[in-house]
C-alpha cells in the first residue's frame, strides 16, 4: 500500500494552472509520489497531466460529480483513460438518496450501471462514504445495504476511516468487511478537544488506531491511501500533509 494525497486538501490553493502548478512540486517534495484529483479548479484534462507529470507524481484515483457520472459518461471515462488514472470515485450520496432505505437501494442499482459501464473501459468505480450512511433503516445501516445491494463486481469502495468512526462503527472491522473490494482508501484522524469538540487531525496527531487500521488495509490487499483532511484549522493545509506523511512513514508506510 502507497501514501497519496487527496488534493481536496489543498483546495484553495489549486484554482490557477500556477498554483496547481506549484502545489503539485509542494507535494512531491513532501515524499508523496501520487494524487487524488478532487478540488481542483478549472483546468484542461491534458494540461493537468502535464503538471502531474512534471511535479514527477501519478494519478491514483479521482472524485467526480454525480451528474457527470448520469449525463456524462463518455468525459468521464475519456479523463480517466488520459490521466492513466483506473479508480472513479463519488465523493457522497446525493441526498435525494439518503431518506429510508429504499433510496440507498436504488443507488446501489444505480450505481452498478456505473460501474459496469467504467469496467466496460477498464476503469473501476469506488464509493466514498461519509458518517450519515451509518444511520440505520429496518435494522440495516445505508453502508450495509450499498454493500449487499451493489453489484460486487462493479462497485469498489473507498472508506474513509475518520466518517467511519464519526458515525459510530469501527473502521478495522469495515475495512475487512470490503474485503476484495477496496483498493483506494481515505486515511484521516479524529482528535477531541478539552471542550469535547471532535476534530480532523494529522494522522498520528488524534486518537484512531491506525497501527491497526493499516494492518487490516495491508491484509486485504489495499493499494492505494490517499491522506486527506477536510479541514487543517491553525496549520496551513501543506504542513499537515507533511505531518500526517511523516507519521506515516514512521509507521513503515511508503510513498
């Protein structure tokens, strides 16, 4: 398993072809040898594999919106094949689909379309999944029923183990529940503050077990975790990737 980042981290600064530009050489310098592409600004698909390129890092996985995905298929599959890049993933469940368990159904089928259409062009589709998929409908969590209702063979995941905790289960334990269908994961850590305020941390600055985390991805064969935190508080968002890279590193991870 290698170390990415999710560039959704570093969203404020990616809204120029300069500042994609020098972010992408930040994060290399870092140690990171690839990307998640998420939050970037306007750009053309060959002139940001240009800028990945040059920075020296590959594309490992992607979040695309959902209506790209509905109405625009052919784009989708036509940025992916160009950037090299195989996973697709959703970054959430339109909330259309979030009410009662019927409307975590249908997206599963829908979401099998998906994924058989992206496997048809030999790229494979990946779900991201925040804390509401946790809430329970008929005794079954919205995950659970994603997972038993999507087509195994064209829907992957891509669990994010902070909203996993956030929403009240255990991430090792899920981890291993996608077994054989996970290969990109979200890595981000939780800390409490003294006024019980539950935050994102660097990996390795908050309270989750990642020794154990990693351990269950190793086991199941996960190739890619991508680092990401939604938000960096009073660190400047390129100081807490290189944290979290660092902290990783020392527990044997490699970029």
């Amino acid at each position: 398993m290698k170390i990415a980042t999710q560039l959704y981290t570093l969203r404020s600064f990616l809204q120029t072809p300069e500042t994609i530009s020098e972010s992408l050489k930040k994060v290399k310098q870092m140690g990171y040898n690839s990307v998640q592409a998420s939050g970037v600004g306007p750009i053309g698909i060959h002139e940001f594999k240009a800028l990945t390129d040059q920075a020296g890092l590959t594309i490992c996985a992607t979040h695309i919106g959902y209506n790209d995905l509905l109405h625009d298929m052919d784009s989708v599959i036509e940025k992916h094949l160009a950037w090299d890049c195989k996973y697709v993933g959703l970054g959430g469940l339109p909330t259309e689909f979030r009410e009662n368990r019927q409307g975590y159904a249908t997206f599963a089928t829908q979401a099998s379309e998906f994924g058989r259409q992206l496997k048809s062009a030999g790229l494979q589709f990946i779900y991201h999944n925040h804390d509401f998929e946790f809430a329970k409908y008929d005794g079954k969590t919205g995950m659970d029923i994603l997972l038993e209702e999507s087509d195994p063979q064209a829907v992957d995941f891509e669990l994010d183990v902070y909203w996993v905790q956030a929403g009240g289960a255990d991430p090792i334990e899920w981890i291993r529940k996608v077994d054989g269908r996970m290969k990109v994961v979200h890595f981000k850590d939780m800390m409490i503050t003294h006024d019980r305020k539950q935050r994102f941390a660097e990996i390795g600055e908050g309270n989750m077990n990642f020794k154990g985390i990693i351990q269950a991805c190793e086991e199941i064969g996960v190739e890619w975790a991508a680092v990401e935190q939604d938000d960096c508080y009073d660190r400047n968002p390129f100081e807490s990737l290189e944290i979290s890279y660092n902290n990783l590193a020392k527990l044997g991870m490699k970029g």
